[in-house]
C-alpha cells in the first residue's frame, strides 16, 4: 500500500500478524508466568499455614528467667540471692508465681 504526500510516495508497510503475535507472546509469558508462581505460593500459603509454632515464655521449660540469670533450681536460686544480700524466704513470699515456675531439686547433669 502506497500513499502520495507532498508528490512523493511513501509506503507504509504493516508487519505480518504472526510476528505481532509473536512479539506479544514473547512479552505475555513471562508475565503469566510470574502470575502464576505467585498465585502458587498465595495458595500455599493458605493450605499449609506455617504460624503453629508454640512459643513459651520464661519458666515454661522448668528454668527461671531472672534479672539476667537463669536459675534451673531452686538452690541455684537461693545461692545467686544470698550472692546479693537477699532473702529467698521474702524473695519467694513475694514473688510466688515465679516459685511454681522452679522444680524443687535440680535437674540430671548430663555426663560427659
């Protein structure tokens, strides 16, 4: 097809279909593609929640948590509050939830 401007003859050539087609497929894969994949881990997501995991505050382990320390025991205890000029008689009085948190002996050592 050929059409005159100003006398002169300019020709505007369309490209073929099947390489407009080609050329939107190169462009159109790669985006569902992407889709795709995120659809896949959207669903994953939802099948197979990953948020069951028990998380467990100090003590729950049979270890007290307390003022930088750990304390397995309640003689460990004891020891570390005489250290620093306490009492575990007023100490326990005072704090009973984080008596029931230490067993009363000490755990196994393991041996070497």
């Amino acid at each position: 097809m050929a059409t005159a401007i100003s006398g002169r003859t300019q020709s505007t050539k369309r490209p073929p279909a099947a390489k407009q087609t080609t050329v939107r497929l190169r462009v159109l894969i790669p985006f569902f593609a992407a889709l795709a994949l995120l659809a896949a881990a959207a669903l994953d997501g939802r099948l197979n929640p990953h948020d069951n995991v028990q998380l467990q505050g100090p003590g729950t382990t049979g270890a007290l948590h307390w003022s930088n320390g750990v304390f397995t025991s309640r003689a460990e205890l004891r020891a570390w509050l005489n250290a620093h000029g306490k009492s575990y008689d007023a100490w326990a009085k005072a704090h009973p939830a984080a008596v029931a948190l230490l067993p009363a002996t000490s755990p196994a050592k393991p041996t070497p």
